[in-house]
C-alpha cells in the first residue's frame, strides 16, 4: 500500500499500514500535523526527533525511512545503535569542558531542535536551494 520510493511516500504508508490518519499518527510521532503533511509530500525532510518517535513507537527503522534500503523494522544491530546514541547523547551532556567546535556543533544542534515547523521548514528550503546550486 502506498509509494514507497520517496521518503514521504515511505512515512505515508507507514501511517496508512497502521491504520492511523494523520493527525492521530502526528501526535503520536510528537509533531504538528503540518510537519507531517510537508514530510509526506516530500516538501521537507522528517526531524531526526520524529524518526526517532517512529523507531521508539512503532518499531520501524529510520535508515529505511529516509533510504528506502533494508528491513522496514528494526533488527536487533539497529535498536542497539538507537540505544547507543541514546547513551551518547546523556553521557555528552555530563561530559568535562568541550571544545569550541564542539561546543558550536552543539549549539546548532539545540537550535535546530528548538525550531517550530515554519522554521524548520524555510531551513529545509534554504538547504535544498544550497543543494541544487
């Protein structure tokens, strides 16, 4: 059922194979129902935060969403790197004084992560743009 050549079209028929519509499955994933509209249309790219809700959830692999390759579920290798990453994440926020690169990196991460839908889009916008030129 559905499109599964694009990476909208992979989370629409995720959607559609649960049985939700979209704004029950938005909720669920933690985001607008906009954002969800735009990733299925292929107007932006997902958020890493709601491919991570997608994985957490449903228990279907961000590698396969955004690439279309491999199992559409998540195999054991995968869940331990999610849970890695995971680790990562809490043991870099306890870490001893970074670097000022590092520290930048994560600043634009934690900017990036703040943004609202209308933000995250015109990024999406402006990258794609930088992309193509």
């Amino acid at each position: 059922m559905g499109n599964n050549e694009t990476i909208g079209g992979r989370l629409a028929m995720c959607r559609m194979n649960l049985g939700l519509g979209q704004s029950s499955f938005a909720e669920l994933i933690e985001c607008e129902p906009e954002a969800l509209i735009a990733y299925e249309e292929d107007s932006c790219l997902p958020e890493r935060a709601v491919l991570r809700q997608i994985a957490l959830n449903f228990n279907i692999s961000p590698n396969w969403i955004m690439t279309g390759e491999g199992d559409p579920y998540i195999d054991d290798e995968e869940e331990q790197a999610l849970m890695a990453e995971e680790e990562a994440a809490r043991v870099q926020t306890q870490a001893a004084p970074v670097s000022d690169a590092a520290r930048t990196k994560a600043q634009v991460i934690a900017a990036i992560e703040a943004m609202d839908d209308e933000a995250w889009q015109q990024l999406c916008i402006a990258l794609q743009h930088l992309f193509s030129l």
